[in-house]
C-alpha cells in the first residue's frame, strides 16, 4: 500500500515523539536504578509502594545514606573440635584461655564476629567508628560486659569507638570508646593469630579498656600510641575505687589506667631484617578485684634468609596486688615461627613458658597454700591449610607440662577440680570462615 505525500509530515512527527518518549523513559529507568535499589524497585512493580513518595524520602534522608554507604559490614564465625588424649579427666587446664576444660572432648561454637566500619580516609579532618560485636561464648571469657550489668551472657561489645584525625604534624589518630589493648604478640581475634590455642602470655594480659587513645608517627620507623581509660580490665564504663575502697564505686580522678606502646619497624633496605618490628609496652592501673597491676611488654617479629620462615617472641612480665593484699608475680616468654610450605600449607609452632606465684595457677593439691611457685612448658605445632575459599582451617596438636606439682588433669565437678597429672596433650581442628 503506498502512503500518501500528505502523511509524511505526521507520520514524521509522531515517530519523533515515540522516539523521543522512549529515550526520556529510558533516561527515568537509569535514574530511577541509580536512586532506588532492587528490593525498592520490586516493591514499586508489585504496587506495594509509590517511588514517588519514595523519591520525596530519599531526597530528605540522602546525606544520612552517603554516610551509611561508606560503612563496610565484616566479621567471621569461629568454630573449633576439641579432644583431650589420655583418661586422667578435663577438670584442669591452667593458663589455657580459650580450649580449657569446658571444650573439650567435643564440638565448639567459639565465637561469631561482626563488625561495622567507617575507616579514616586522607582527608585533613578525618572521622570514622568501629563497632565489633561478639556473640557465642567467647564473649564470656572475654569479660567485656557493662558496668553493673551482669555479663555471663553471650553478647559482647568488643569494640566500640568513635575514630578522629587531628591534623599536628604528621596526623594524630584518636580513639574514644572501648578498644583492644596496646600490648601482647597474640590478639582476642582468632583469626589474626598463627595458632589456633592462645599462649600463657595472652593469659596474664589485659584484653580491652574504656577510655581514649592516641596514636601519632614519629618517623617513617618509629609509631607511640598511648591512652587513659578507666580500669586496668574489661568492664565497659566500670569504675574502680582504691584497694581500701569498693570495687566498682566512682574513684577519683587519678584512678585511672595509664598505657603506652613504642613500635620500630625496620627499614626495608636493611638486609635480612627489613621490615621486621619490634614493640615494647606496658599497661599500669586498678582492676576491678580491685587488684593494682602493671605489666610489661616486649615482642618482635622477623624474617630470615630462609624463604617462607618467619621467627618471633614474646616476652609479659605482670605485678599486681591480688586479694588478700598477696602480691603476684607472674612472667612469660613464647618463641614462634612460621614456614610456608607451599600454595596452601604453612606450618606455625610455638614454645611457651610461664612461672608465677602459686596464687595465679593455685595448687590445687593444698588449697589455699602458697607453697611453691608454679611453672608451666607448652609446645605448640598448628597447621594451617588453605583448601575452601575465606576459610582458615588449622590442625593444631599441643602439649602442656607442668615443672613443678601436679596441675592437669583431675575431674571436672569438684572444687579444686582435683588435679594428678603434669601433662595435658590435646588435638584441635579449628575452621574459620572469614567475610
């Protein structure tokens, strides 16, 4: 059928309007997915709200998103298989902190961590937070409960704090809330340390405190990080009084935890050691008993010139005021290394000693006897091999002696737990799924 001259005109027209009603369609559907995210969307087509209202909203709320949308959510969940060889009992495991007596000979849920962050960025007057939360039940053991509020639940706030830039000189990092503590080799997080089982030193530190903390670079070596907070150990807003006073009571203000770290890092260009780092410490304040502690600490870590072997120590020294006014005595020293085997497979051991008064592993044979200092040998062989992704999975085997009384073993149940061995060994499988 042949169209006639005079329908040109029209038929133009109408085919430009078409065209340009699809490009203005297509233009409102790209605008619409940038503002509008897919559940919205989905919601829109099955008419159970109007993206207008919802463009009206998201016009009002867009600086609190822009915000929101720089917070990354990570985390990962802890779990862990644990057998105690030899049928002396489980009742006791001295200075083991997180696969005593109540994991083993079974299946653990160890802990699961989340965590919401808004890093610095390189902006003069950078801020951000981080929050990590735990639940399971390392959060008991890690004691980080509010003041007056209990704790032995499975709920635990790790970190908690608000983090600043102030720019004098080369940048000064401030922290204010709850964070870790500025001293020891190994670390509260699983995932961050090479063996699955925590050393005798982690056991004699503290874990968090509440207060604020600085953080300025010297050099391009030399970083300080030192703070103020209100108890010696974990207890978020917990206060303490003096030793004559009450636990848990409004000391004064001089009452508080005083810390401080130096850490030197090596110069890359150094040879064989370049990069390695060396970190002194020390941590002085009441604890909630209310005992007065200080400990010291010094670690380093390195490499070597063999490939794929890396060394490191660490060395805690802890005095505090028990109670019963006791004084405690207790230090520390660990060597570790690690070889990567290959793709997949590294090898991580560890050698441990401790020595104390009694007080701090009792003797459990004369209770209450201060008769003898303790001392304790452990060695340490873990395993860590790579097969699924955001995976660690880890075989550890370790054995703990005891050089002086009899401090293993025993059944669980009783009192003094009834201990009559001086060596404990235990297998671990240990996965971790990161995220």
């Amino acid at each position: 059928m042949r169209i006639p001259l005079y329908w040109l005109g029209p038929v133009a027209a109408v085919y430009c309007f078409l065209e340009y009603t699809n490009k203005l369609q297509e233009e409102q559907l790209k605008e619409l997915n940038m503002k509008f995210n897919q559940w919205t969307l989905a919601l829109a087509s099955a008419g159970m709200v109007s993206l207008g209202s919802i463009a009206q909203a998201d016009d009002a709320t867009h600086n609190v998103l822009s915000h929101v949308s720089k917070t990354t959510l990570s985390g990962y969940v802890d779990t862990s298989a644990i057998w105690g060889l030899g049928d002396g009992g489980n009742g006791n495991f001295p200075g083991r902190t997180n696969d005593g007596a109540g994991r083993v000979d079974g299946f653990n849920l160890n802990v699961v961590q989340l965590t919401l962050e808004k890093p610095l960025d390189d902006s003069e007057w950078a801020s951000g937070y981080r929050v990590d939360m735990w639940m399971g039940p390392d959060s008991q053991w890690l004691g980080n409960y509010s003041a007056f509020g209990g704790g032995g639940n499975d709920f635990s706030l790790k970190q908690a704090y608000v983090n600043v830039n102030a720019p004098v000189g080369n940048g000064i990092d401030i922290k204010m809330g709850v964070f870790d503590t500025v001293i020891g080799y190994e670390t509260a997080n699983s995932p961050a340390n090479n063996n699955f089982s925590r050393s005798y030193g982690f056991s004699i530190e503290p874990f968090q405190h509440t207060g604020i903390l600085a953080s300025y670079q010297l050099t391009d070596e030399l970083s300080f990080t030192g703070g103020v907070a209100n108890t010696f150990n974990s207890g978020i807003n917990d206060r303490v009084d003096h030793p004559f006073g009450l636990a848990g009571g409004g000391g004064s203000e001089s009452q508080k935890t005083y810390m401080g770290a130096l850490t030197y890092e090596v110069p890359e260009d150094a040879g064989v050691l370049g990069g390695a780092t060396i970190t002194a410490g020390i941590v002085d304040g009441l604890a909630t008993g209310p005992e007065e502690q200080t400990n010291y600490y010094v670690g380093a870590t390195t490499g070597t010139p063999i490939d794929g072997l890396t060394l490191g120590f660490g060395f805690d020294y802890a005095d505090s005021l028990a109670s019963g006014f006791v004084d405690i005595d207790a230090w520390s020293i660990a060597g570790y290394a690690s070889y990567q085997l290959n793709d997949k497979a590294t090898l991580h051991g560890r050698v441990d000693y401790i020595e104390s008064d009694d007080f701090l592993f009792a003797d459990l044979g004369t209770p209450g006897v201060q008769d003898e200092d303790n001392e304790l040998l452990s060695l340490t062989a873990t395993l860590d091999y790579k097969l699924w992704e955001n995976v660690l999975s880890r075989l550890e085997v370790r054995w703990d002696h005891s050089l002086e009384g009899d401090l293993f073993g025993g059944t669980s149940g009783t009192f003094f737990g009834g201990a009559d061995d001086d060596s404990v060994v235990t297998i671990a499988l240990n996965a971790v799924y990161n995220f």
